[in-house]
C-alpha cells in the first residue's frame, strides 16, 4: 500500500521538478580533534600513576572508560597537543596515546550524490 502511495505522490505533476544531480568528491582527510586525546594504562598497574599525571600536567579528565583500561584527556591550554601526548607516553603504566579521531559518516574516498 505504501508504494503505490509513493507511486502516487511521485506522479503527481505538481510535484515533478527539475532535479540536478552532482557529484561530489570528499577529499580523504585525516582529522583529530585538537584538544583531545586518548591514554590506554597497563590494568596490572593501575591508574594511579596516570591520575597524578593529569593532575601535575593540569589536563581536564573527560571520561574514564568503564569497558576498557583508558581515559579521554584535555590538553592544558598552554601546552601543544603533542606536547602533551608525549608527556603521557613516558607515564608509568601508560601503554597507548592517541589522537582522537574525528569519523565522518560519509566515506570521503566515495563519491555521494546530493540530489538538488
């Protein structure tokens, strides 16, 4: 029922128009937020050496992950985001930092089509 609806509504003449359809080529760009980053901590440590860290570095805890062994930290405002990365990777018990990435929904590396 719903399609011959559709059908309906498409045929109609007052709602034909002209549509153009252009492509449109994302570029494939690696983005990270540029205040945010990701520490993975050893579990056998712990995070107390960590939490001293961000204390002393004057960084903004963001979240503390339940379901892995990781938190999301902010920079401090007078220090570089790779400054402070490489701060974090000499932490005892740290064992990853990364950037935070920012995902598209969008595949870049595909054309889409936006219907105008």
């Amino acid at each position: 029922m719903a399609q011959i609806a559709l059908l309906f509504i498409i045929s109609c003449k007052d709602r034909q128009k002209e549509e153009s359809i252009i492509l449109i080529q994302h570029e494939n760009i690696q983005e990270h937020s540029p205040n945010v980053f990701f520490v993975m901590y050893d579990k056998e440590i712990g995070k107390r050496p960590l939490l001293k860290a961000i204390r002393e570095h004057k960084c903004e805890l963001i979240y503390d992950y339940n379901i892995i062994n990781g938190m999301a930290l902010k920079k401090p405002n007078d220090k570089s985001l790779e400054e402070t990365m490489l701060f974090f990777k000499k932490v005892k018990g740290v064992t990853n930092v990364e950037y935070d990435h920012i995902y598209h929904l969008i595949d870049p590396e595909k054309r889409r089509l936006e219907i105008r």
